[in-house]
C-alpha cells in the first residue's frame, strides 16, 4: 500500500473569519493570474449545472474587483445567463492553491466593452495576456458576431493556499459582501 498524507484541516480554516476585500482581492487576483484557466460553471433555466475551462482576466483598482472573460455568445452562455446572472469561478493547482470567486455576471456585446476587453488580453502580462486572434472565431476581431464579453462582479471570495491543506502554514482568506 502506498504512503497516505494526513490532511490537518483545523476547525478555523473550515470556518474563517470574514477578512476585508482590500486583504482578499490582492491576493486572489495574484493566484488567478498565476493559475489562469478555471473550471467556471453557470446554472440552466432547470437548475442543472454546466461547467467549462475559461481564463478570466481580473482588474482590482483598490476599491472594487471586476473580471473579464473573452468568450464566444454560444445559445448555451446566453441561456444560462438571461436565466441565472451569476458565475461560479474555481481555480487549482496541483499544490492545492485554490481560489474561488462567486460572481454576478453578464453577458455583454456592445462594441466599447468589446474592444477593453480585447485590448486587456491583447496587452495583459504573461501568463494571463494573450492575443485574442489566435482564437478562430475571433479571427474577425472584437466586433465580430463571434466575440463576446462577460462581466464579473464578485459578491465572495476565497483564497486557499495549499500550504493550508498541508498543514504547513498560512492563512485561508474569505470576503463576503455585505448583505450576500
């Protein structure tokens, strides 16, 4: 039989206090980034989960945290957001760093929108930057029919290291917005 690690999950970490957005947003914008792609799931008009890989790219400018996903307005994406506005948006990593943000979020195809959000990957950092038009449907550009926009408003977030899960240390963040 193989080794078995023991998981030293203390009832604070299961359970942690509530920590101010200007702590957790810094934090879960550097482990998105760092991780990039997430599991990100929507919710059908029957209450049926759907999942896919995304790679959103987050703007926190001290005071508020926005996200942006580059996609393309599939039947599905549409569906479930006209029904169910909100977006689960998981991250991990084989070391078990995981963050997760419970957002808002809403479809958009308005031209101005398109292109920020077009330029925001065209022109973001490594590894979250990248160019919009390797993308094939996107070939045409940010006001293609086939490039969309979606908004991410965060009303919770959770920042795990796998340190934590580890028991080697550090800290589980978690912000909730008022009244969420």
């Amino acid at each position: 039989m193989g080794s078995r690690t023991r998981l030293s999950i203390q009832p604070k970490e299961m359970n942690p206090i509530m920590h101010e957005l200007t702590q957790v947003a810094p934090a879960f914008v550097e482990m998105a980034h760092r991780i990039v792609w997430a599991g990100v799931a929507t919710v059908d008009a029957h209450g049926r989960p759907r999942s896919r890989v995304l790679h959103p790219i987050w703007q926190w400018d001290g005071a508020r945290l926005v996200g942006w996903i580059a996609t393309s307005p599939t039947p599905t994406k549409r569906a479930h957001l006209d029904t169910h506005p909100w977006m689960s948006v998981n991250y991990w990593t084989p070391s078990h760093d995981t963050c997760v943000a419970e957002c808002r979020a809403a479809l958009l195809m308005d031209d101005e929108t398109r292109v920020m959000v077009w330029n925001l990957f065209a022109d973001g950092p490594a590894p979250v930057g990248y160019d919009p038009g390797i993308v094939p449907p996107w070939r045409g550009g940010p006001t293609s029919d086939g490039f969309a926009a979606i908004r991410l408003e965060p009303w919770r977030l959770r920042v795990f290291p796998g340190s934590v899960l580890m028991g080697q240390g550090g800290e589980v963040l978690v912000w909730r917005e008022p009244d969420a």
